[in-house]
C-alpha cells in the first residue's frame, strides 16, 4: 500500500465537494490523478477525499484541506496526515453499465445514489449517470429503486398516522398558487398533508417562495412535526430538510444540460419520505409547459400511477388547462396576495377557484368517493380553508392575521398596454415568466407581472394588459425591455386562424423549466 | 444589463478553469448560480470567468480571484472590478443538438471546440458533449470538422515542406517500442518524419516517456523545427507543444468515464496539426488489447483512411499481432534499451525487428511503391538508422553515444518463477501492465519488467519467467504482490486446449486502456 505523510495546510476554502489539494509531484509519486481519490486519516479520523492538483499555491509535502475537510477532521496547520490513494466507488462500475444500456438492480442504484449523496462522485461521473438516464430510459423497477434509495439516503418525516395526504404539481405555469390554497382545503377537512415544496429555479415563484410572504417556511424536521400534529397541515420548503438530498445534487447536473430524466423519482422520492399514501400529481398541459398535449400528460400520470403502486402511495393524476398563468399575479408576493385574498373571502378568479376545488377534491375522493369537489368548493367557501390557512400561518411562525395588501409589491411599476384593439387570443408563458424573472423574482418577493387581461379577454386600443412590478428601478427597465421585445399577449381578431408562420422568427431562445 | 461592483480579493489558488468565488447572497442578486458565467472588467481587461459561491470564505461585497484570473488582469488586492452575468456560450446549445442526435455542421463544431479549449464550458457541459458522441456516434463529416478544428486551434508545424511522413500506434500493447525505431529508419530514408508522442497515460511508457531516456523531449515549436530541419526527424513530446490542446480537455473527460468516442479526431488532428501527408496507423489486434478481432482492426483502419482523404492525409492501416509484449523490457528504460540496442546492432528480439521493418516499409511503400520492408531491414542492418539516431538524440541535447547499459534500471529486482514445466500458452496483457505500473512506471523510469519467456517458449520448471525492476523498496513488494495474485504469463501443456471456463473467476477488475 502506498502511503504518503504530508504536512496539512488549512485552506479557508469552500466546496460542495470534499476536496484536498495536493502538489503534482507528490500526487505522482503515489499515483493519483485530478478527481482521484484518496483516504485521508487525520489522527483517529478517516476520511475520502476528491484530489485537485496544485503546482506552486502547494508545496511538495503539503496537502491543502478545504473547509469541509479541515472541520471535520479537526486538522491543525501542519499536523501530518496520512494520505492513501483509494480504489474509486463500486458506484463507478454500475454507472458504466448504465451508460452501456444494461438495466441497473437495487443494489447498484443503492450504491449510485449513497454516493452521490456522500459526495464520493465527480461531476463527470454524475454527468455520465444522469445522460445515461435520459439516453437509455429506466425501467418501472429502476424508476422505483430510484425513488426508494434517493429517499433512504436523506431524513424522512414519520409522523406516525397512516393515512397521509400529498399534492404535486409538476410546474411549467407561472403564477400557480394552487398548492398552498389546496393544502389549508384538505387540512380544513380534517386531513394530514404535510406540504413541502421547493423554491423556484427557473420560474418566478416556488410554493415556498410565495408562502414565506405570510410565514416562515425554513422549518426544520421537528418543527414541521410540532406544527403538523397541532394543525394537520404546513407548508414549507423541503430544501431545509434534506429530503432526498439526491435530488438537488442530479438538478445540478440537469439544469445546464435541460434534461430531466429524473422527474419520476425525484417527485416519488419527496413523497415516500414525508409517507405519503394518497397523491394527486398536477400535469399542467398546453403549448408553452412542459407536457404539450393530454395524450402526452395520460402517459406521464399512468407512470406516477405506476410507479406509485410500487411505492405504496396511491396516486391519480390532472391533466389541467396550463396555456396561461393561473389567476392574475406572477411573481412571490402577487401570487400571495391573490391566495390570501380568495380563502379569506370565499372567492376570487374563476380559473384558480376551478383548480384549487378540482385538485382538493380529488384529493377529498380518495376518502369520501366522488362529491369531494362540492366538499372542497364548501370548505373554501364557508371560510374554514381560510381558518386553516391562519392556524397554519400562526403555527409556522407568521402573523394569522395578515392582509393581502399588507404583503408589499413594487415599488416600481410600469404599465403595458394594448396598441391594438381585439381579443386575447393567446398568451406566451415563456416570454411572462422571462419579463417577470427579469423584474426580480423570485428573490425580489415584491416583482413580478399583474395580468389584466387573459385568454378570450376583449382588449381595446391602450387598455392595459399587464402590469410590471419591481423592487429596483435597474431591474424594472430591463423587464420592461424584454417585454417590448416580445409578444406575451398576443391580441387579435377573434378568428384570426394564422397560429404561426413557418419558418417562424424566434422572438427569443427556448428555455427550460426545470420546477417540478 | 446588471453589474455588480466588487473588490477584488487575490486568491493563490489555482485551477484549470477561470473561476472566481462570489458571495452568496451577490451571486443571487445578480441572479448567477454555480457554474454560470460573469464577465470581469479589471481596468482594460475583460475576462470570461466561471462563477463558484462561497458562503463565508467570501464576504458580500468581494470577488475571490483566482491565480490565472488574477495574473491576466493584473488586478490588486480590493481593487474595484466590474462583474456582469454573461450569456451562456453558445456551444451549449450545439451540445443539446448534439444530445438530440442531431448531426452537427462544422461551424457548431469549431464553437464548441473553441469554446472547449477556451475553457468556456463546464465539465457538465464537456461530459454531456463526450458522452453523446459516445451514444450518437459521429458522421464522417463531423469527425473531420472535429480533427480540423482541434488541430486549428492549437499550434502547428510548419516546415515548409509537402512530404511529411507519420505513424501512429492506436496502443494497448505493453512494452511497444516501435515508434522510436521507425522514426530513425524513415529519417535514414531521407524522409521528412516530425514525430511526436504523448506520455503514459494508463500503460507502462509511451514514446515520449521512452525517448526521454535517451535526449530531452520536451521541445517547443522552434526547437522542434531547428532539429527536423537538421536532421529531417525527432521525437519529442507532443503535450509540450500544444497540438490539438482540444485534446488533453477530452481526454479528461473520457478517462474516468473509459469511454474513447474521439479516439480518430484525437489521433488526426494532431498528425493534421503536424503537416502530415503521409501516415500509417499501427492497430495492435488481439484478446487483451483494445482491437479484439483483424475484422474490428479493419473497421478501423477503413475509418482512418476515409477521415485521412478528408484531412488531405495518405493512410493505410496495419492490424499487428498484439496479445504479447513487444520484445522483452517493459517500462522506459528497460524499452530504451532495447531500441538503442536493436539499433546499434541492427538485429534483436524478432518480433521488433519485423514490426519496426513492416510499420517503416509501408511507409517507404508511399515513395517507393513495395519493397520498402527489404529497403527498412537495410536501413537497420546497414546501421544507418543507429547512425540517424545518434543524430536525433544530439540535435535533442542528448548523448549520442550513450550505450544500453548507460540506462540505469532497478536497483530493487525481483525474479518470477514458474511452478510447472510446459509452454508459454498466453501472456496476459493487462496483467503485465498492471504489475509495471505498481512498480513505479511510468514515473520511475528504471521500473519495470523484463519478460523471460513469450509464447511458444519452452519452460522448466523453476526458470525465470520475468523480473520485475523498480526504484523504490515498498513499489516492488506491490508489484510482487500483484505478480503473485494473477497468472500474467500462461505455462501449459503444448496442447491445452481449455482456454477459459466459464463463468470465469475474475482475477482483477477490467481496466481500460486510452493511449492513443
């Protein structure tokens, strides 16, 4: 066995990887290579460390520690550490194999999936893994490995009930509040749901980012117990709770490359570790989301139904109306306010009201069979999902008192309007979320867009169809910019038949949403 | 357009990309994630550099240079520079296209090869490339627009001459010493051959590594061209150079993954970077190298010599009998001195003597038309090519009358001997190798192993099989180790015809050979 003593140097640094630096004529002598690995034993402490080479910041007889490592070990400047080159992960031989198309078992995506969490992987290895993926496909058992070992590998809420709720919208329409009204209906009927949701990545709100306007949603596992066994409910943001810490390792991975061949287990993953048992998974459908067509959205929901079998947790799916924003505001605090303001008078914009009772109730079905939309659309109109919405702002730490216009939006704001008279015959989810992204959301709670106008609207010459929101002025000019460069709402006669001339001119590049 | 106005913090770090660390909350301010890219205005300098968040080791306000980035801009400590979000490269999309099975055309692929060697892609971004050529495979268009574009944006050698010659071995043979014999014999020729090799990567010794046991190899541009021009040929290192520099990122790429997808764009970009007119490609065949079968082995050259029409580059193949070693010595200086003693003496091991004249006669066959083996095994006997040798070695800087003996090898040694009498029935490839590189090739260059008996030979029990030489204690008592747990050289009866059961116990993991 080769060995090395070297002298530590502690380096400030940070990564999200264990990482030494190690000078190139001694990472020669044993034989190691950039992204090799090797052990590191600091006193009675072992630990597997991601070797990057330096030719002059280290000297021979050196190793430089980043932060991570020099913590846990407990290094001291200059104490001499053992340095031993490793074999590399088991987890290697099986990504391999997936990249040559042989279908993985348990035990291999077990091993996958702990490394990658124990960080044992390069981003090439990852990358590899995740291209595979979306290359070779998995199959239903994969899938369910998957979801199985990325929710082992992370912390798991047991709340000790059997019969708990979920909801999960896969994403892809901006302002889509419907999550955090659905879960004060279902709590309102006496039901657990133990909401966590994510920031936004790619759109202008997550859940989180739109419940943090009325309470705190940085709970951590026994907080959200506490507040789940006073009220049945919360809604707050799973990135505080490493749940399935896998997933945000492959979102790395697939957000530059836009691929998601990870949707199925990092959804069924998030619910397996909250035990889940009943789930409604959105599919929001149309030109301009994710999944274009209902056939398309059939085929995704049968594999959740599927894969949901699999995993214990009974699952239907909704293939529902995503060809424009829901409801009027997009952006954290517009979306919160038009929330807030629906459960606490019992009504608001058609569209969200249809949503929110459609998705509870199928929710409610699970239980009561059928009328569970009638159920839901009582529960938000006597104001009792009102009153489950303050118990679950109160018990998270927020005021339960809190009035739509006390969330505060703008202060800047700019007005676009109509220079054509018409109908709103279509509206570009793309170009709303890129004008809202650019006004400051989602980190910017108060930016954002309020729709005036929506599809089938009657527009006349310089009526306004959206307003801008920003919290600085930079950033409103470059939203306003964006959205004379694009056509967000298009207006026209209402049977203009032309849907696009091709070869069509490319207002903008295509993005990719990558919320789940 | 948002810019951010940070001081510069002067970090002694380096690495291979141009990275600097921003704070956290700055980076979300100016809505940039990990990996994404900034342009930095220093002065009058702009530079495109990838973004990495530190939480701590980086205060707001701060911007953590590291050493390339703050070398090239001459930035001082707390100088104030100018940060702006960039556009992704756009080879990124070309990536996708990629990824998509798309083909590509050649200006998609000179921005990413530019993009590639400009450091402007992450190693998500470079994996995900790699591996889609892995998958999609590659027109023979897109390959010669990748060989063109590799070689463009390196350095090249001009000499002002039309007829350069070439060879290039695609590896996977231990101890194969050829190129450093074939190029004094072509040289002898009168013939114009500017070789140059790379170093080990996963085998014992490469060209370069052998060479270097006999004259510095390490010659830049000029240098090189001083010495062809003075004796028409050289050996030197191509990685001092920086030919094809595409090359070195890709290798990166595919050795932790043990995937070659640019095996031919590699090879010929650099005989292209070179001016070669004329090449021949050496495909070792055999169990235990990379090319299994003559039928594979002519696949390949059929690919070589189509990409070769499309570069303008003459090339025939050889499929040459690989499931030995060449010769005897096996490590750089146990090969050293078997060419210069080959050389010298104009005879030796018959296997080299054969290679060296076949590999070289095809060469001379481009000016000569056949005859060219007879005309090479002249050029050795006559020791005219010992003579071109001596003045390759002295227009490198090195001795041209160094002997075999003056090569220093060991001093640790150690003799492997048979436990049964018989034949020589098989020498495992993989075995041989990783015996050599445990005891210290291709680092400690009087490391390796002599091979006694090769296949066909007669064995008594108790004869020497091979030694094993090494440079330190602890090296050789590894490679004994490894010696004594696989059966590297096969003794048997004449007639075993049991060549493996099946399933078969595997003696040692499966490596991957990438030399080229």
């Amino acid at each position: 066995m080769v060995m090395m003593k070297l002298n530590a140097k502690i380096l400030g640094l940070e990564a999200d990887k264990p990482i030494v630096l190690l000078n190139k004529e001694d990472a020669e002598e044993i034989d190691v290579r950039p992204l090799d690995r090797v052990e590191l034993i600091v006193g009675r402490k072992k630990v597997n460390c991601i070797v990057n080479i330096a030719e002059h910041f280290i000297k021979s007889g050196e190793i430089g520690l980043y932060r991570k490592i020099s913590r846990y070990t407990n290094a001291k400047p200059n104490q001499l550490v053992d340095v031993i080159p490793s074999a590399p992960p088991m987890s290697i031989k099986y990504i391999k194999d997936k990249m040559a198309g042989k279908t993985l078992d348990d035990s291999a995506i077990r091993k996958i999936v702990e490394d990658t969490v124990e960080r044992r992987l390069s981003e090439i290895e990852l990358t590899a893994f995740v291209t595979a993926l979306e290359y070779h496909g998995m199959t239903t058992s994969e899938v369910a490995s998957l979801s199985r070992h990325m929710a082992l590998t992370g912390k798991t809420l047991d709340l000790g009930k059997k019969d708990i709720y979920d909801k999960h919208s896969i994403g892809g329409v901006p302002g889509d509040k419907t999550s955090m009204m659905v879960v004060p209906v279902i709590g309102a009927a006496g039901l657990t749901i133990p909401k966590t949701s994510s920031r936004a990545i790619t759109s202008p709100a997550g859940t989180a980012d739109r419940f943090e306007c009325l309470a705190p949603v940085d709970l951590n596992l026994e907080e959200i117990k506490r507040v789940v066994k006073k009220v049945n409910a919360c809604l707050v943001w799973g990135g505080a709770v490493d749940l399935a810490p896998a997933d945000d390792i492959f979102i790395k991975i697939e957000y530059p490359l836009s691929i998601d061949p990870l949707l199925l287990p990092s959804v069924m993953s998030k619910k397996k570790a909250v035990g889940a048992k009943y789930l409604v998974i959105d599919i929001p459908t149309g030109e301009g989301t994710k999944v274009k067509t209902t056939k398309d959205a059939e085929a995704l929901a049968e594999k959740f139904i599927t894969l949901g079998k699999k995993l214990g947790i009974q699952t239907v799916g909704a293939s529902t109306f995503g060809e424009q924003p829901i409801g009027h505001g997009i952006g954290p605090a517009l979306e919160a306010r038009e929330a807030l303001s629906t459960l606490m008078y019992g009504r608001g914009p058609e569209d969200i009201v249809d949503k929110v009772t459609t998705i509870a109730g199928m929710l409610l079905d699970f239980k009561m069979k059928k009328s569970g939309k009638e159920e839901a659309l009582r529960l938000l109109k006597s104001g009792k999902a009102y009153k489950k919405l303050q118990e679950i702002i109160e018990a998270q730490g927020g005021d339960p008192n809190i009035k739509p216009d006390d969330l505060p939006i703008g202060p800047e704001k700019v007005e676009v309007k109509s220079s054509v008279s018409g109908v709103v015959g279509w509206i570009d989810n793309r170009a709303i979320v890129e004008i809202a992204r650019a006004s400051g959301t989602p980190k910017d709670k108060g930016a954002g867009i309020y729709l005036h106008k929506k599809i089938g609207d009657t527009v006349k010459k310089g009526d306004t169809l959206f307003d801008i929101y920003a919290e600085k002025k930079y950033k409103l000019e470059r939203a306003l910019e964006i959205a004379q460069s694009v056509r967000a709402v298009g207006v026209g006669k209402k049977y203009d038949m032309l849907l696009e001339k091709i070869p069509r001119v490319m207002d903008h590049p295509k993005y990719f949403i990558l919320e789940r």
